[in-house]
C-alpha cells in the first residue's frame, strides 16, 4: 500500500509513476497502446459539457441523468453553441458516450490496482 500525503507531497510523484505505469500497460482490442490514441476535441469537449449540465442540474436539485433523447438534444445544442462542432449523426454522440463509460472503466481499474479504492 502507497501512503501519499497531499499537504506535504509525500510519493506523489511516485504515484503519479504507478498511474502512468498502469496506463501505459492497457491496449485496446486492437492491440494498440491506449496512450497513443488520438481523442477528437468534441469528445473532449462533451467530457466538458457533461459535467457542466450535471453541475447545473444538481444545482438546481435535479437528477444529473438526463433521458436519452433530451441528453443527445443538450448535448448537440452546447456543442455547436459552445464549440461550433457537431456530431455527425446519433451513432457517434452513442460511441463518445460508450467512450465515456470505459474511460471511467479504466479509472476503477487503475485505482483498484493502486488500492485506491
């Protein structure tokens, strides 16, 4: 087990090493090293947008999960507002969201490994 301090930095560039470590260990089915993949900016962009509408909703005591068709409408809306992009039809903003779930896969992984959780 890493014992890290956040006030003093004890190992946190050790652990920063194991995370890294531990990424750089993951491929995708392909076979190809996950840090070599290149993210598109809207889906970076909707990893913005997503937590900006769950703030937004949770502010105002809402659940912060949408239904599906009102996600894809919010989303859409935000990202040509915000980032004049768009999706090119209802299958990618499905695939950046399934994207979405295997990064927060990944992340459980990566802290289970670490005994962060």
């Amino acid at each position: 087990m890493l014992q890290i301090s956040c006030k003093t930095r004890h190992n946190i560039r050790h652990l920063a090493s194991l995370i890294y470590d531990t990424v750089w260990g993951l491929k995708t089915s392909t076979g190809r090293r996950l840090l070599e993949q290149r993210i598109p900016s809207k889906y970076i962009h909707l990893e913005e947008i997503v937590a900006y509408l769950a703030g937004e909703r949770k502010a105002g005591g809402l659940d912060p999960v949408l239904p599906e068709a009102e996600f894809k409408a919010q989303v859409t809306h935000w990202l040509a507002k915000g980032f004049d992009l768009k999706f090119r039809d209802d299958a990618e903003i499905h695939q950046v969201s399934l994207l979405g779930i295997k990064y927060l896969q990944i992340l459980e992984h990566i802290l289970k490994q670490l005994k962060l959780i």
